[in-house]
C-alpha cells in the first residue's frame, strides 16, 4: 500500500472523518488518508499474519513521474507579484498575460491578455505599447520532463514573450524569476541549471542593462496566497511556520513573494543595478526607498 510522510500531519479523527464538525481542510484531509492507510496495513498484517499474510504502507516520498510536468510552481511567484503591485500606489496599469481569465479579481487597473499558447504569443495588442517592465514568474518543473520539452517551455517559451514584448516596447525593463543553483557557464550537470542560464544569458543580451535575473532559494508564501502544488503546499505547511518561528526568535530574514514583488517594482522605479540577484539583492532592493 502506498501512504506518505504526510500521515505525521494528522490522525485520522474518528468522531468527525467526513468534516461535518470541523471547517474542512483538504490537506488535513489528504493526511488523515494516509493515516487511514498506515492503520490499516497495520491490522491487517495483524489479523493475517497466522495465514503468513504482510501488509506494508510505503512512504516513497516525492515520486518522480511525467505527471509532474503539469504541476509547474502553481503561480505562487506570480500571485505574490500581483499583490504587491496591486498595493503600489504608483502603479496605474498591470496587464496579465494569462492561458485564461482568472475569477475574482476585479481591480480597475488591471488588464487580461488571454494567451492559450505562449509559443505563439504575438504582442500585436496595442496594449503592450509603452510597457515600463515585465516581470516573468512563469515555468515549470523539470522532475519527469525531457530536457527537449524543459527547454521549449523554460527557453522557447520565455524568449518568444521576451522579444515580442521588446519590439513593442524597446526601452522596457524585464525582470526574470531564475532559480538557485542556476548556471550560466553551461558547466552544470544538472539539465535545469544549464537551460535556465541560457535564458538568463539570453534575456542579458536581449535587454542590456534592462534585465535583472532574480535567483531565489526558499521562498514563504503569505496567508493569502499558497501554490496550487499539493505537494508544495504541504511542504509550505509545514515550513512556514518553523521558518516564521526562526526569523522572530534569531531576526533572520526569509525571503518571501511580497519581497520579489516589491523588488521588482523597484528596479522598475529605480533602474538595474546587479543583473544576477540572490536572495540578500532581492531582499535590499525589496527595502529600497528611494
């Protein structure tokens, strides 16, 4: 039987299984059945042992597979982006380019570009005219991708919105979300590390001086906004809170997605100052007043 690391998170409680008690959770939820599955083998090993029955519950952990191309990073860069320019005061449009129209938010600056392939995007729009900077937070996960379909998401993808928009808007800044562990040498054995630093060594050349590659680490999400990831969700659940204890008790600071928002409009306020950034840039230029 396959459970999961995530049965520490929850028992399985008896009096209210199906939640018609307790504000439902989906991710205790998630937990409480795997729970379920522990027990289970455990009473069943017990009850067939005499018959030389086993019931085993593996925890495999993170299982790499081709449904994981799917998952990508659940947008949680992206929201945490939108928040923080929803909340400048200085910024008076914000066109999302999106795969479809989203529900709920409803600011009056706010402008949908309906894209369902990026490949072909073309920025044919008059909107994109005059467009002061991009903040590109899109991707996907490499575990169980090709390094053929990892480049033509991460590279292709990214390069076609980048030089659409360039040509409309020559003097615009773009500031893109890399990752930790990036390699812009081409040395790297790691397929993800090598691709991604094509496109940082891409988007350079395409906007000298205009480009500003953002490389976090670890980032903590807010309240508001969580991956859409499961796993990464529970991951989140469970960190967040030990790294919240960590930075009020030792003032360390973690990086959070308000911070890569708020240095992004930064940069576009204040101009490219470091074109490689790790989380103590983003952090100083997230601080940055003036």
């Amino acid at each position: 039987m396959v459970s999961s690391s995530a049965h520490h998170f929850s028992p399985v409680v008896f009096d209210d299984i199906h939640y018609h008690i307790r504000p439902y959770d989906p991710w205790t939820a998630y937990a409480q059945s795997k729970t379920a599955l522990v027990l289970f083998a455990v009473e069943a090993s017990r009850r067939w042992l005499e018959d030389g029955i086993f019931v085993n519950a593996v925890m495999p952990g993170a299982i790499k597979s081709n449904l994981q191309r799917h998952s990508g990073s659940g947008g949680m860069v992206g929201q945490g982006v939108l928040l923080a320019s929803l909340a400048a005061k200085d910024v008076s449009d914000i066109i999302l380019l999106v795969r479809k129209q989203p529900e709920g938010e409803h600011d009056p600056r706010l402008r949908y570009v309906v894209s369902g392939d990026l490949l072909t995007f073309d920025a044919t729009d008059p909107l994109f005219s005059d467009v002061d900077a991009c903040f590109f937070c899109a991707g996907i996960s490499s575990s169980g991708v090709s390094e053929a379909a990892y480049r033509r998401v991460t590279y292709d993808m990214t390069l076609r919105v980048a030089e659409q928009l360039k040509a409309r808007s020559p003097q615009m800044k773009f500031i893109y979300v890399s990752g930790a562990g990036a390699d812009n040498s081409g040395k790297s054995s790691q397929m993800w590390a090598r691709v991604r630093g094509e496109v940082e060594n891409a988007l350079l050349a395409l906007f000298p001086g205009k480009a500003a590659i953002f490389r976090p680490a670890v980032i903590l999400p807010t309240p508001e906004v969580q991956s859409r990831t499961p796993a990464y969700r529970l991951l989140y659940t469970v960190i967040a809170p030990v790294m919240r204890l960590i930075s009020a008790t030792t003032g360390k600071r973690f990086l959070s997605i308000i911070d890569i928002g708020n240095a992004m409009l930064n940069i576009t306020r204040f101009g490219v100052e470091k074109t490689i950034m790790a989380k103590p840039d983003i952090v100083a230029c997230a601080d940055r007043r003036r």
